[in-house]
C-alpha cells in the first residue's frame, strides 16, 4: 500500500532545532518562576524614581489635588484675600505649571519606554510560544496520521486474512457436502 501524500508535514532540521531552544527556554522560565514576581534584572534608582512619578502623576489623588491647588491659588488671587503674588493672567501659575510639565514628560516617557520594552519582550516571548504551539500541533499531526496509516494497514491484514478463511471454508464445505441427488 502506498504512503499518502501528506508527508510533506515532516519536521524540518531548522524547526526541530527551534523546538530545542524553546523547549530549553521553557524550562528556564519554568526555574525562573520560584522567585515569582520578582524582575530579573533589578530596576536601577532612576527607574524606580520613573515608575513612582509616572504612577503618582497618573492618580486620580494628584489630579484632585492638583486642581484643589489651582483653585485656591486663583481663588486668593482674584479676591486679594491675600496680597496679590500673581494677579489675572496668572503668569507665575503659568511658569509653575510649565515647569512641573517640563520636568514630568521626561519621567512618563522613561517609564512608558521601560513598559514598552517589557511589552516587546513579552510580545517575542507570546510568538516563540506560538511557534512552539506549531511545531507540537504538526508533531501531533504526523503521529495521528501514522497511526491512522498503521490502523488501515492492520485492518486491511485482517480483511484479507478473514477473507482467505471464508474462502477456504466455504471450498472445505463444497467439498465436505455430498451433491443434492434429484429426486426420481
């Protein structure tokens, strides 16, 4: 019987060799993962002082408590409650506010590049999983596909084999019965 034509499922040498290495960095990752929860590679203090900045900045507690702050400021100075610092247009809020901006963007930015490098390094990590999850599905392909070949090659055995005993037993019983005699 001839093999089927979807032999063309077969592993190649460069795709076996990927599986290694993600079958190795599995395990890696899988010793990796008793000291869960903790980065691999530990921030530095100017990371550290991003993330805290980027996070307080990013709060519904620094917004409330911006804005409370700002309307105070323009409150007292609109009344003149308290001697005029910074009257109507409000250029030393203005300085203020630029300058808490000007030193706030370069801490958001580092703290969304290090989220993003971690996204991109979670990202490779998803599509070398898939990648695996390939490989292992065409494995699986190929096993079901051989035994699939070994169950019909069986199964045809029998059927011949069966079909070789019907035929000797049914020429013993042609030859083991006497001919009908016709009556007379």
């Amino acid at each position: 019987m001839e093999k089927p034509e979807h032999r063309n499922l077969e592993i190649h040498e460069h795709e076996q060799r990927l599986l290694a290495e993600l079958r190795a960095a599995r395990g890696e990752l899988r010793r990796g993962q008793e000291g869960k929860g903790k980065p691999r590679h530990p921030l530095t203090v100017g990371q550290k002082i991003a993330d805290q900045v980027a996070a307080g900045m990013g709060s519904w507690p620094f917004i409330i408590i911006q804005s409370g702050l700002l309307m105070i400021w323009i409150i007292l100075n609109v009344t003149a409650y308290v001697k005029r610092w910074d009257p109507y247009p409000f250029i030393l809020l203005n300085l203020a506010l630029s300058f808490q901006a000007a030193y706030a963007a370069p801490f958001i930015m580092m703290a969304q590049n290090r989220q993003q490098d971690i996204d991109r390094k979670e990202a490779e990590s998803d599509h070398q999983i898939n990648i695996k999850a390939e490989l292992e599905i065409e494995l699986l392909h190929q096993k079901i596909d051989e035994l699939r070949e070994k169950e019909v090659l069986s199964l045809t055995q029998a059927i011949r084999e069966l079909t070789e005993l019907i035929n000797k037993s049914g020429a013993k019983r042609a030859t083991a019965a006497p001919a009908p005699v016709a009556p007379e």
